[in-house]
C-alpha cells in the first residue's frame, strides 16, 4: 500500500516536473520571441539616426605656385604647336 507521505512527494514531484517540461518547451518560442523584440528595436534605432549629410557644397581654394603657372603656359604652347602643325603638309623637301 502507498503511504500517505509518498503520495502527496509524488504529486508535487509529477507538478515539477510538468512545469520544467513546459518551460522547456517554451524556451525555444521565448528566445524567437526575444530575438525578434531585439531586431525591432534595432530597426528602429537605426530609423531614428540620421544619415550625415555628404559635403557637396564646400569650396576648397588652392594657390597656385610661380612655377606651375610656367609649367601650364608651357603645356598650353606646347599643345597649340602641335595642332597647327597637324593637318598640313610640310612641302620643304
């Protein structure tokens, strides 16, 4: 026969581990469940944030040195001689 004593360790025994059973059933649903909480916030965080805006007007100044003038007025006679001289033909010889 089943002592008294055993039969309500038992009960509370089988409530245990009914309730371990479900929370481990649970746990996999939870953690979705979470994950999911997660990515909305993220999503939302990233929502709110705005985007630096790109520097398109901003002007930038440069000198230009003595000598890259020479190097460019050259560049420019050097370039006008050959187009003249393209085109035509030389009749000396």
């Amino acid at each position: 026969m089943v002592r008294p004593i055993d039969m309500a360790d038992n009960i509370a025994k089988t409530q245990l581990t009914e309730r371990v059973n479900q929370l481990q059933k649970a746990a996999p649903e939870m953690d979705q469940r979470q994950f999911a909480l997660q990515l909305d916030t993220k999503h939302v965080q990233k929502r709110e944030q705005a985007a630096p805006a790109p520097k398109t007007d901003e002007v930038v100044l440069h000198r230009d040195n003595p000598q890259q003038e020479k190097q460019k007025k050259k560049k420019k006679q050097d370039e006008h001689g050959k187009d003249e001289n393209e085109g035509h033909l030389d009749l000396k010889a």
